[in-house]
C-alpha cells in the first residue's frame, strides 16, 4: 500500500461500525451504502480532498457530492472525522426534528454540504454543474502561473443514480464538454431495493459511459483494495478533457451478516449484528459512537494539509491581485454573490408607443442588456435557442476550445433536449457560486425538469428558468405543448417564483427580482405571441408581483390577469365601460411575490367591496385565493392560429366582458357585503 | 433493388412534396424530417407494416409510433395514402382548429395515431410499452400453433428523443427485457434546433444502445438506398431476443433548397422553394397536393394486403376460439376492455374493529384481491416494491424466461429507478389495449415523470400511479422526499384523477373508480403510516370524490381534509364538541370525482351556512375551491419520526381545533352569511 497503514483500515472500519451506530440510534436509515462505500470515502477524504473545514466557503476547495444521498450517514461522519461543524452529537440527532444531520443532506442545513441530494440521479448531474461552473470560472480567472480555480468535482453515485434519465442526460453532456475535473464513483454493489440489479439495470454501464466520452476505469476489490483505489483516483485527476467515472465493486453492507444483499440497503442493522459486526473489525461491541484516536489524528492531518492548502492560494491570490487587480475584485465581487453597482439601470423599460411583441422577444432584449453587465450571467437553451431567443448578440458559447465551437470562458450553454439534466446541472452552477445560471425550454416541458426545479427551491438557489410559449397562445403546436397545469404546479412550490409578466415593464421586473432574490429560483413564462405596452405599467410596481393596473371608484367588479391575457382583460374593461359596468384591472406577474408584501398593500390591489373575477387562460386550479370567480381553461388546448385558439376558447375581451357582467348581476342580486379572499380568519388580524 | 420500382422513388418524393404543401399551407409546421424520412417511412408502410387501415383497431396489427412527432405531416400523409379515415382536405386543415390533424399526434383524434406523441422521448419509451404488451399477451394467449399475438411495434425517433432520459430509461430496460418484436428507427440527421447535434450530442449513440443490449443496425445512405432500408428492416424483424435500432443517415429537408440545415426543422418552405423541389422531383409545380395514381396504387396494395392478414387472423381466431373456447373469450373480453363480471367484489370493506394500518399497506391489500380478479391488471414499482407493496403474492416477474427471473406471462414489472420511463411505458401498454397498467413509486417522485402523466391524461389512458409516502407523514427521509406541491399539481391537471384515501374503505373506492374509469388515468396516495379505520366511511360513499364523515345539524365550522389528516380532524371535532363548538367533517378523497357530482349533492357536502376550513400536510394552493380558509403547510417538510413532524408544523387534533376555533369566532364577529365557495356566478345557475 503507498503510504497507508494498519490505521487507515481502522479508519475504514471505524466509519462502517460508526454507520451502523448513527442508523442504529436513529432507528432509520440506509448503512449498507456507507459501509460498502467507506474504503473509497476513505482513501478520497484522506488523501485527495483539498478542503478547509474550518472555511466550508473557500471558492477553491474541491467539490464533494454524495449522489446516493440516502447514504448521508457517510458523509456526514466524514464532515465529523474532517472537522467540519459536525459533532458527534449532531451524528446521534442523525434523522431527527431540527438536527444539521436530516435523513438526506440538504444544501444551506449542514456545512460541508455542496448540493441538495437524495432524490436519485439529481446529485451526479449537480456535479456536472459544480464542474462547468469550476472549468468556467477558471478559463475566466486563471491566468498564466495563478491557477486560482482549479478544483476537482468528485461525486459518488449508486446504481439508482445511474438508472435515472437526469443522470444520463447531464453525463452525455459532461462527456460532450470534456469535463476533465469531474471524477465519478460509482457504488456497483449489484444490489438494488428491489433486489439484485439483475431484475432490471443489465445494460454495459462502462460501455455506456465510454459511448459519452468518459473515461472509464475500474477497480474490482473495491472493499478492500485501498492502492487500487487510490491508484484509480489519481489515474482520474491526471485525466483532462474527460470525466472519469471508477466503477468500484463493493459489497453493500460490508461487515454485516447481511452484507451483500438488499435487506441491509434502508433498514437499521439489528443488535447482534452490529455486536458482531464490531467483533469482527476488533472494536468493542459495548462501545457506541467509538473513534479512535488514529482515526481523528488521519483526518486531523487531512484537514490541516487542507487549511494549508487555502492559507498558499490566499498568498497567490495576493499576488494575483496585485498582478491583476480588476480581476481580483471582480472574481471577490462574484464570489460574495455582490451585483455590480447600477447594474438594474440596464433594464429597459417601454411606454405604449413601444411595439406589440411577444414577451419572448422582451426577454431576448433583457437578457442581451443583462449580459453586458451581469458577467455572472451564463445560461442557454435545451436546443430551443430560436424559439426561447436566449441567446445574446456576440455570446460565445461554453464548449471544450478543442471544437472550435467556443470555450470554457463561452457563457451560452447548448443543453442539447435535456430539460432535467439541464435544471440539475444549473442546481449545481448555481451553488459553486459566483455565477446566475439560467436555462431555458417551452413552460410545458419545465415539467420534465420538476425533480430538480423543487430542489432549486429547497436548496434555495438562484436559478433563472426561462420558459417561452407559455400558454395556447402558441397556437399550432397544440395541446401537446400548451400548459395547463403548469403555473398551478410552480405557484405551489414553496421559495420558488413563477413570473407571467404582460409587457416590457413587467418583464423587466420579472428579471430584476428574480436577479436581486439571491435564495429563490424563478420560473419566468414568457408569450409566443405579439403583446401590446401597457399604459399603467412599471418596474416598480410590476416587482411588487402585483399591483393595479386600471383604477376605478366604486367598481362593480375587479379582474386580476396575468401574462398575455392581460391585454384582453384590458379589452373587457373597456367594453364594460361602454356599458356602464365599472371595472378595475388588477396585474399580478408573481403570486410568490405579491404574496410577500404587506397586508395593506395587498388589500388596497385586491379590496373588499367589489366581487374579483380572475383571467387566465390556464387551469383556474388555485386561484380561489385571489379571486371569487374564474375564468380560464376547462381542459386542454387545442391546436390552431393563436387568435383561434383564444376565440374557441372564449378567452376574448368579448368573453371576458360577458362573464364579467355575470359576476357583477350576480353579486348585486345576492345583496351581501363582499369581502376580499384575501381576508382569511388565521391571518391573526382582528379587523378587516 | 429488391421489387422496389421507380414508382417507389416517385411514392417517395410524392410524400416529400405532401409534406412541404401540408405545411406550406398551414403555415407552421415541421417539414424537415417529413423530407428526411419520407424513403424509410415509405419502405416501411408498404412493405412491411401489417395493418388494416379499414379497422385500424385490429388487435394484433403492428403498431408505429411517431416519436418525433412534430413530424406527423409524415405520419398524417402516410394514413391518408394507407387508407385511413384522413382525407386529403384533412391534410389541408393541417393545424387548424377542430382539425384530425394537429399540431402534433393525439390518441384518440386520428385513426391509426397509437399514442400521443411531439413531448420529446415520450413515443420511443410508450413503444416500449407497446411492445412489452404485444410480449406479455402473446405470452399469455399464444398457443401452440396460434400467434395470435406477434405483432411488431416501429418507431421512428430523431435526435432529440435520444437525448431525453425518459428514453435512456426506456431504453435500458428494453434491453433488459430483450423485446425482439421493437423497432427502431433512428433519424441521424445530426442535426437539431440549435444547429449541429456537434453543439451538444457527440456521444456514439449506437455504442450506448450496444450498452443497453440492443441489435445496433446502420444505413449509411438513408436518402435513398431503399434497398439497404429494406434490408435492415427485414433483418430487425429476424432478430429475437434483442429491441433493433436503426441508425439511419438521412438529410433533413431531403430536396429542399436548405437541405441538410436547422433552417429546414420547424419553419415552412419559401414558395420558389417548394417549386424548385417540385420540378427537381418531376412534378408540377402549380400543382399542390397532388398524388400520383402509381402512388396511392402502392398503398392501397399495402392496404390490401393488411386487410387480408387481418382476415386471416381471424380465421386463425375462430379455430382457437373452437380449441380454446374459455381463452378466445377472454381475449375478447379484455381487447373490448370489459371488466369481468363481479369484479368489484373482491374489493375489501372495514369496520372501526379493523388494524389501523399504512394506507400503502390497505393498498397492498387491494392490489392483491384485484390481481386474483382482474388478470389484465399488471404493474410494477420503480424500484420499490418493497416500500409501495405492490407486488402480490405468488405475483410472477415479466422477464425474458432465458434470466430464470421470470416469463413474459409475468404480470410483475420491476422497472428499476426509471420514473419517468415507467409512466411512459405504462401509457404505452394502456394504448395497446388489453391490460390495465399501474407504476409505482413515492409521491414525490410521480413529478419526475411529469412529462408522462399529463400525457396519459390526455391520451385518455387508464393508467394507474401507486404513490406510496405520500406527505410529512414518511417522517425521517425529510424534506427531499416529501411531497408539498404534488397535489395541486396532479389536481390541476385536467382528466386525472388524484386519490388520497384515508382509510380503507376509501382506498377501496380509489381502486373502484380508477379501475371503472376506463379513459381517465389516475394517482393514488398512499400513507407510509397507520392510519385508523373511520366509522363513517364506505366504499360508495368514498366513490363521490368527497362526502360527510360527520354531520351535525347547525354546525359552526366544516372541517374538511384528505387522507392521513382526516383522523386528525377526527380528533379535532371530538376537542371541538367539548368546547361545545359544532364541527362536522368532511372527507374529499379525490376532488376530480367530487367535481362531476351534482350540484346538489356536491352543496350537501360543502354547504353554505357555517364557514369551511381545510386541513392537509401539503401546501394549501387550491384549496379555496372549497374551504375559507385553509390550514397547511407553508412551505418545505422536515426530517424526523413523522408523529413529531405532524407536531413541528402543529397539524395534531389540538392545532387544526385551535384553527377552527379562530375560524368561527372569525366569521361570528363578522357577522354576515357564509355561502359555500362552491356557488360560482359562473354556474349558470341563478338561485343559491
């Protein structure tokens, strides 16, 4: 063995016994990962880790992501051994109310946590993410002699992992953008919850990753065979222009009686089995939560060569920035998540003489300003660039310099039909830091993407998704493409924005709050079709998330819009006007949003006294708490023109008007006060 | 060329020219790949498809499926050249509203569309699908002597679907399962919307399905060597054992002047574009959808040839019927989807006297009476069976004999880790015909198969999602795992139905109506913990969608909740009554089914009078459809033993009476009638 000795065995087994122990008292949990993964945990965070665990936050430290979440156990006992602020007490509140150690690592819960995972397939595709953001902002902030960002991404993964579409999807484009910092290992135990993986994960894994691209290497005694493991890993770091996934074969559960099979995957081991467990690996059996001292005095040295590490590129970025001092405070800027002074001035704003187009243009407009004065803006396109116009003027894209197609200093990312991959791998851009990553696709297929757009927003990462053709009104595609259910779905995910702006200035908005909200992703729908400025509208009050729009004394009736029927509901306005119905017109881009301002405010948008009929040309699934009555979509859409589309419908001014004027009667005959929904008896407000 | 005339190359750019005036005329639409793979497109109809255009539902016919389906101008003109119900003014209302031909397949709307494909990766994982029913009711039905069953299932698929993980999900397992009688096309035009598929998708596509056990095939000369085509064709056929993919070259736009370029994918041709096409081809160009006569005589061949296998099917069919009387009439029975007699009995009922157990568990127990009752019912977990229990006893695996894991009579699908390809491939075998299909996995986890669900809703298929740990309630996996957002999702989703049944009785229900619901699909939740067996519940009852649990007359408040909250609200009606506050309790398991009740009974349940207040572990968003006021989750769940998690966010007996307290002293004060927030102005009905 090169330079590892008896002690680093019982480093090894002091964390499977210490598994057992953390599962065990929690009584909950997964050991066999951890147990059959500890040799490689080992070897990494002892000898290739480059971290500082008194400094979690260090821009340079290397990237670690325990895709099989569900094996957090281990990780957590190697924040514990390295020093992080994790302590033995926080180990035994393993899986309990309020502990830094919940029963899947969570992002912003537990330092050294770099990525929210557990949910399969998410944490291997972050990874990806933290890799690009590590090759771009390196290409960017490198120069010659000063390798300020240099990191390696490692990443575990099990077969779970490896199953999920999400997984495939960012590795086929790790493989494409030659990510030579990413090492993967993957857990191949052979065994699934359902059993031995021959029940239904066959396929050649190497042969698949080699058909990425990747470097493929293998090591077959993965639980014991330390130097192999060691030799795999450095074997992966001198790899460049290639991932590197180590296919380790590992026994699940290794140590206990029922190592090998799926009963030891997500149950607390029994008694006599850790008795005997730790017999065998020579500790005490009445000992629980036992580390010997060698094994604190490895990682000891580990976490000190660490901080050592830090403490030698603090002196080059010295250098660096004597050298090189606007890069410097640009690269320090970024790192603490400051925006550039002014830089909302870049924002444009409209009046009614500005032409009608479609919301998708007004964001091609925002984004081409942003991106002269936001450099920590990177995004692209799951192959939509054309229809999501999210590709600026003069943007280079990100792609290995080898291409000829751009660099790694490129800020356009080309996500292939890759919606999933595309949101994980922004999850992971995003939590390196100093960058604002967005991606981009059709609102409808945002869906395919909901296992990670909830993990944006739990992790409470500043995500931008850019989602054109955002209603019916994109016509021809039809039902397929047009969501219905979409906005209800993003208006109930908690920390997460959905923006459906109706003209420039709102999508102006949509864009300032959505960069200024550093803890909340935003889903920002945009039209396909043409939509006309807006006379009362404005950035201020559009950030609001809403606000009115036309106001009127005594109204018989308020309709609150959104998007691109804003403009209809407009139209229903006035035609009601010619009939001597009084009409207020409410905008409301962002429930998240508005929600989120005072009572009063929110009151003098949607007041008491008048009945409120909502407008939306989706599902009216949720909008009871705006409104009293709603008029949107039954079912799906339909494919046509747009203008069709809308008239079958009935989503017109005209039919706007006519269901307005059904409201009004309706409440005048019912004869009772009218109180706005957003009075709700739990608000704790005595009086309205 | 083996038989192949110049008539077939004049078949060919006919439908090459169709497809630009289909599209021309529309004026939106996809002509790229229609030109690209109009030779193999035309191969494959007249030579080898085994249809009969006059019954398109003939049962062992071979199934195609567009899963690039933005090119079904292709698809579109194939049928109407096959004899389909699509006429050639069809064609012309390309994309127009209430046309038979939009915007992109739908099941359902067109004769001969299989399943509903455009969303990327869905048609290639529903042929997935398609072809494990055709190998499970060929295992099932078959007789020595009567391949009845032994159709082949074709799919065309570009790019794009490729690089969807659903398909690499799908993908794998295909190959794990060996489905010889699954083939595909694939359209390697290299390129896709953004441009070159070198911007993004340079893995070897055909090393990756080499990876997953696939028969790889090639045809370099996709443009026109119809020989090749058909070679590779007949051999696909000749392979058993083994899914065969074709990686056919071709060139997008095949004729036009932008051939071979991204320009040619999602716009219309220019109009000298399509002259020049046209007079290149040999054809007039003042003439627009003109088909040769030498043209349709090829199809109608086909056509003819289809009719007479189909004719000679059911010869074979009357003979098995005279051999295997009881097996012909099931088969009958299960093709015309009719539910064995007495079915419903084997579905359990409770008393109080009952264990309280997890929901998943009174799921368990259902499934396994319904599998004994039901032999179309088949299904699987993603890799969970043991958590979902979903799998009955003595259940055989549907695996190919050669692993000794089980047979392709199996009705037990272990899909592996795979989502979003187990709901697509469960669409697929709903569209077949014959089978009832469930997947199963953790509610949370149905939304990463998004894309599929809202598909099976609107193909009207009857799918069934088992979604087991379905809240808080899961406890210690902690907020990773615990659905917020889900419900609204699935309940904004138009035709489906979401279930959360609260006890067993009501799990019951849920299996009755989703089961009885022959063109809706349906997601049924289930909790990991116990919940007790209410007094008050019944199948019938549970059938509405929502009913009384407890009624008292003059009640103060309705408390109304769902599935493991209901107990809870229990508790808390009982604090209430001895506070002498009159609470009665209402339980809406599935709001889809309780939406198409009657007005009058629907205001039995929800009545005006006494206000309304909703209690569920889940965010409130939506819940104004029924309640005023609304008690739920605020945002993310926590990890911890699920009874101190209920009481973390204080949903407990005394937390939702303290609510319902303050609701009533609330609406006391105010002092004016409450009418039930399901009185719309925009009923049509004019009394309360």
């Amino acid at each position: 063995m090169s330079g590892f000795t008896q002690n680093d065995q019982v480093a090894i087994n002091t964390i499977r016994a210490l598994a057992a122990d953390v599962v065990g008292k929690a009584n909950s949990g997964h050991p066999g990962a951890p147990m059959g993964m500890a040799p490689v945990a080992h070897v990494l965070f002892s000898k290739f880790m480059r971290f500082n665990s008194k400094n979690p936050k260090w821009i340079n430290r290397d990237r670690f992501v325990l895709s099989n979440g569900h094996a957090c156990a281990l990780q957590y006992i190697l924040l514990h051994l390295a020093g992080y602020k994790v302590s033995m007490d926080d180990l035994k509140s393993f899986r309990q109310i309020d502990s830094i150690t919940p029963g899947h690592p969570e992002l912003g819960v537990t330092d050294g946590i770099e990525v929210t995972t557990g949910p399969l397939g998410q944490g291997i595709s972050n990874a990806v993410g933290l890799a690009i953001a590590q090759a771009h902002m390196g290409a960017v902030f490198n120069k010659d002699g000063f390798n300020l960002i240099d990191n390696y991404t490692y990443v575990f993964t099990g077969d779970g992992c490896l199953q999920e579409g999400v997984a495939s999807e960012a590795c086929s484009l790790a493989g494409h953008l030659k990510l030579g910092n990413l090492i993967a290992v993957y857990d191949d135990n052979k065994i699934t919850i359902d059993g031995d993986t021959a029940v239904s994960f066959t396929e050649d894994v190497e042969q698949r990753f080699k058909s990425y691209g990747w470097e493929v290497l293998h090591v077959e005694k993965g639980d014991d065979d330390i130097a192999a493991i060691e030799a795999a890993l450095k074997e992966a770091q001198k790899t460049k222009d290639q991932p590197t996934i180590i296919n380790l074969k590992t026994t699940i559960g290794f140590g206990s009686l029922k190592q090998g099979g799926h009963d030891v995957h997500g149950a607390p081991l029994k008694k006599d089995d850790i008795t005997q467990l730790k017999k065998k690996f020579g500790f005490n059996p009445e000992e629980t939560f036992a580390v010997p001292q060698e094994t604190y005095d490895i990682y000891n040295a580990a976490a000190e060569k660490g901080a050592k590490a830090e403490a030698e590129w603090k002196d080059l970025f010295k250098q660096y920035s004597e050298k090189y001092p606007k890069d410097a405070s640009e690269l320090t800027r970024r790192v603490e998540g400051r925006l550039p002074e002014g830089w909302e001035k870049a924002l444009p704003t409209y009046t009614t003489s500005d032409a009608a187009v479609g919301s998708r243009k007004l964001s091609e407009t925002t984004i081409s300003k942003l991106a002269e004065v936001l450099p920590e803006l990177v995004g692209g396109s799951a192959d939509l660039t054309g229809s999501n116009l999210t590709r600026w003027k003069n943007a280079e894209d990100f792609q290995h310099p080898s291409t000829g197609l751009g660099s790694y200093a490129g800020r356009y990312f080309r996500f292939g039909v890759r919606e999933h991959g595309m949101a994980a791998i922004c999850n992971g851009i995003a939590a390196y830091g100093g960058l604002i990553p967005f991606g981009a696709t059709f609102l409808n297929f945002v869906s395919y993407a909901a296992g990670a757009v909830r993990l944006s927003a739990l992790s409470h990462l500043r995500v931008l998704q850019i989602a054109t053709h955002d209603s019916i009104g994109l016509g021809e595609d039809g039902p397929t493409h047009q969501p219905v259910e979409t906005a209800a779905w993003l208006r109930a995910i908690p920390n997460l924005a959905f923006w459906r702006p109706a003209d420039g200035n709102e999508t102006s908005a949509s864009y300032l709050v959505s960069i200024l909200s550093q803890h909340t992703p935003s889903v920002l729908a945009f039209s396909r079709q043409n939509l006309p400025q807006l006379a009362n509208s404005s950035i201020e009050k559009a950030a609001k998330g809403g606000y009115v729009l036309e106001e009127v004394e005594n109204a018989d009736v308020t309709i609150v819009s959104t998007g691109s029927e804003v403009p209809l509901a407009l139209g229903a306005v006035e035609q009601l006007k010619s009939k001597g119905i009084k009409a207020r017109l409410v905008s409301i881009p962002c429930f998240e949003v508005f929600d989120t301002q005072s009572r009063e405010y929110r009151l003098s948008v949607l007041p008491s006294g008048a009945p409120i009929l909502s407008v939306e040309a989706y599902s009216t699934f949720g909008w009871g708490q705006y409104s009293h009555d709603h008029f949107g979509l039954k079912a799906w859409g339909a494919s046509g023109p747009y203008d069709q589309v809308y008239k079958k419908f009935d989503i017109t001014p005209e039919g706007i008007a006519k269901r307005a004027e059904k409201v009004v009667a309706f409440y005048k005959k019912r004869g009772q006060p009218v109180f706005s929904p957003l009075i709700s008896a739990l608000d704790d407000v005595s009086d309205e």
